[in-house]
C-alpha cells in the first residue's frame, strides 16, 4: 500500500511469517510494484543489514497481551493468526524491541509510525517523549475517537537505543 501510494518510495517488507510474505509478494506483483518492494524474512529488523537506514519506518505489530484474548471480537480472534495478535503478557513486548531498535535504523529525521492498542497508546509515547533518540512524538486518533497510530520522529546524530530507558521493577 505505501509502495502503491507513494510512487517515489522503495519499500522493504520483512515478517515473520513466510505464508504473510508470500501475499504481500504476489500483491506488490499484481499491482505492478515488484520491482519497488523487497520482501524479507524474519523478525523486526533482523533481516535487514545492521547499517541499513530508512527513512521511514511503519509496523502494525502485535499489541494484544496474552490475558486480553477472551475480550477479543470473535472475528478477530478466530480469524486473525495468534503470533499476529498477541505480544506477551503486557501486549508491549514487540513494541519495545521495535522503539528500542529502531533508531539504528532511521536517518536523522527519520519517521517511525506504529498501530498500537488504544490502552497502551500514552504509555508507549512517554516512552519517547523526552527520549534522546525521539522528538515529535504524536499520538493520531482512529475513525472512532481512539488513540491508535504513534508517530515520532529520530533525532539527528548518532543512534544510542537500545536500552536508553531505565527499565521498570
């Protein structure tokens, strides 16, 4: 879709999940766009080479925790597969290693854009706020009213994530 929307952008795709990747290829090539979309394998960021820089950084992860699951709507959680969903017991594991990586792999500038649970929307903003790698951290509301899409901005000069935050306990 980014690729689609932005004809300038060169995007890299990676996911955990081979079946996942084998839809965004046959769509990235149905929609004319192949030669624009590199898809890769494996978790975060670590398909891509440890000095490889974006400009834009965008993941929907799993945002759900563990004990969250029989509050989910049927058709999400009978639907949607569970490593998709569910991100350990707090719902804000996978976001901590995205924030926490992240900067190496943004150029000064560079914008990360996350989905997260409206619930844990303001938590994972003060974790940026006031970060020495971020700065102009906003939370945008969904269609409904609902905090849902983090947006920050890396700051320039060198990265110092991860494990810039002292850690709860």
């Amino acid at each position: 879709a980014i690729a689609a929307e932005w004809p300038a952008a060169v995007v890299t795709a990676s996911d955990a999940s081979e079946e996942a990747l084998a839809v965004a290829r046959a769509n990235a090539v149905a929609c004319g766009l192949g030669e624009r979309v590199r898809v890769l394998h494996g978790e975060w960021f670590d398909p891509v080479a440890s000095d490889e820089r974006f400009e834009v950084i965008v993941s929907n992860p799993p945002y759900i925790a563990a004990g969250e699951r029989d509050g989910l709507q049927i058709q999400v959680r009978d639907f949607e597969p569970e490593r998709a969903l569910f991100s350990g017991e707090t719902g804000l594991e996978a976001l901590r290693e995205i924030v926490d990586e992240a900067p190496r792999h943004l150029v000064g500038g560079g914008l990360l854009a996350l989905e997260l649970a409206e619930m844990r929307a303001h938590e994972v903003a003060g974790w940026l706020e006031g970060a020495r790698d971020w700065q102009h951290v906003t939370l945008l509301d969904d269609l409904a009213g609902r905090p849902r899409v983090l947006l920050a901005r890396r700051q320039t000069g060198p990265a110092i994530a991860p494990a810039q935050w002292v850690e709860e306990g």
